[in-house]
C-alpha cells in the first residue's frame, strides 16, 4: 500500500487533470453551471423542511435539542455532507467501466479514476460552505471555538471512508455488474440509514432493541455525520466510542478496499 500511495502521489498531476475534466464536463452545457452544485442539495432540503419541519413539525422536536430553534441549519448540513457522498459512491461504481478506453491507454495508476470522482464532488461540498457559514449567522449559531474544528475532522473521515469504499466498489463492478445496480439501491436505504434529516438522539432513545442500535452506529457516516452537526451544535458532538468506531471502520475500509484493487487490477485491465 505504501507503495501504491508512493505511485498516486507521483500521479497527482493527472488526477488534478481528470477533477478538472469531469467537473468541466459535467456543466459546460449548463446555463447556470456550478450553480447546479448547490441548487440541487438545497431544493432538496427545501423539500424536507416543508415536510418534517412545517406539516409535521419535524416530529422530533425534543431529540434536536439546540438545533430545535435552526431545523433548517441542521437539515441543510447534512443534506450537503449527503450529496457529496451519494454522489460519489455513485460516480466512483462505474468509474472504471465507464471510462475503459482512457484507462487502457493512459500510463497512469489506476486509482486515480475512483479517487477523481471522491475529490471532485468534494469540490461541489466545498462551494456550499459560504451558505452553510451565511445561515449559521442568520440562526445565531455560529461559535469561533473548538467545535469548528469538527469540520476538518469530519472532511478527513469522510474522504477516508469514500475512497475505500471508492476503490471497492470500482473494482468489484468491471467483473460483477450486479454492483452498480445493488448500489442504487444501497445509498437510498443508506440515506435514511444516516442522522441526515433526523437527530440520532432520535434512534438512541427508541423503542427497538439494543443490537439494532448497535448495527446502526455502525455505519461510518452515523458518526460523521455527527462531526458535521457538532460545527453548530456541540451536544451532538459523537461520544468517544462513536468516533472511535468511525474512525476504525473508515480506515479498514481505505486498507481492505485499496488491498482489493490491487489484487483485481489484472482481471479488471483484462475484462476492460
């Protein structure tokens, strides 16, 4: 792995070159262009306030505890963390199957086609900060102290976990076409899997037996999504178990999913 690090780091240039490419793709036959990497998150979060937040009252008013009074603040951060994810599982799936005769001549690490996808949504997360920073003021909760550092932190696991599981899923999908398809329906049960438009305390403090919730933190994004919601709220901070088996599981993901490329990059460079 180290070596394959060695090899990416070399091969950074051509991975700027293909973060640049899809972006630029992606839009150039766009009136409003970039635009359309907030529109989308926000129409959506739009979407649910008027749901959880106006005709039901969000329905779990008690478990929001400071974001009770900011719903909007705290559906919107994780609607934006949401659509960075999403999208990049999604892209990343077919990253390899979709850009086969690129990768067959090109001279370049392999990696790079995953891992573009991984960065180059980032970019798409990172232009949402400015409205995530103007409504944090606009609710009163924007706090200069340590708990912005939870914004970092989160971006680190974050880009951790997707690029593992990144690699994974490029892999398996060239020789297992099921991949693609499973996955479509995966990010839709992982969506409501994750503390995106409902507060965890809502989960811990159900009536559903212990191992349930014990499966259910298992998913990395529980906790980074937490991380997330901590940069304005510090009581959802995730306690140290939490953010410990985020943590874990992000980096066996990163380690099992790059071992994996590597021992099915001839057969993927075959079936391609």
């Amino acid at each position: 792995m180290t070596s394959s690090v060695t090899t990416l780091w070399e091969n950074r240039n051509a991975l700027g070159l293909l973060v640049r490419r899809d972006l630029s793709v992606k839009y150039q036959q766009s009136i409003l262009g970039y635009l359309w990497s907030l529109i989308e998150p926000l129409g959506v979060a739009a979407i649910y306030w008027f749901v959880f937040g106006v005709l039901y009252g969000t329905g779990a008013d008690r478990h929001l505890g400071d974001a009770n009074n900011s719903y909007p603040l705290f559906l919107i951060t994780g609607i934006f963390a949401w659509s960075w994810a999403n999208a990049a599982m999604g892209e990343a799936t077919s990253a390899l199957t979709g850009q086969a005769r690129l990768i067959t001549t090109m001279k370049v690490a392999r990696q790079v086609f995953p891992i573009g996808r991984v960065l180059g949504r980032f970019a798409e997360f990172v232009a949402g900060i400015p409205i995530l920073i103007i409504l944090a003021i606009v609710f009163g909760e924007l706090h200069f102290d340590w708990q912005l550092l939870a914004l970092p932190l989160a971006i680190l696991l974050q880009t951790v976990f997707l690029t593992g599981l990144a690699l994974l899923l490029s892999s398996l999908n060239v020789l297992l076409r099921d991949v693609e398809k499973l996955m479509r329906l995966g990010l839709r049960f992982l969506f409501y899997a994750t503390p995106i438009i409902y507060p965890l305390a809502l989960v811990q403090n159900a009536d559903m037996p212990g191992w349930v919730k014990t499966v259910y933190e298992l998913n990395p994004l529980v906790g980074i999504m937490q991380l997330y919601h901590a940069i304005w709220y510090p009581e959802m901070f995730p306690s140290a178990q939490l953010l410990g088996v985020t943590v874990g599981i992000s980096l066996v993901l990163l380690v099992g999913g790059w071992w994996v490329f590597r021992r099915l990059e001839p057969a993927v460079l075959k079936e391609l």
